[in-house]
C-alpha cells in the first residue's frame, strides 16, 4: 500500500512494504506492484 506524506513541505509517496519514497503518486503505484516487501539492497 502507498501512503501519502509531507517532508520539506513536500508531498512523497512512501511504500509501506519497503519504505521507498517517491515525488511521484503513479510511480510509487507501479512500484508497489513490483515489490517483494524488503528493503531496496542500494539503501544503507
């Protein structure tokens, strides 16, 4: 599922599966089609 956030007065799009944020609505809905629930490997 995909929440709606605010940040820096900016309105993100967190995955609650992962926990990848995007500026985009669409592309967090795409993303969350296409995830396996963990955390990306390229975020430290």
């Amino acid at each position: 599922m995909v929440v709606q956030t605010q940040r820096d007065d900016v309105t993100w799009y967190k995955c609650e599966e992962c926990g990848l944020m995007f500026d985009d609505k669409e592309d967090a809905r795409a993303h969350e089609s296409d995830c396996d629930g963990e955390e990306p490997s390229y975020i430290q």
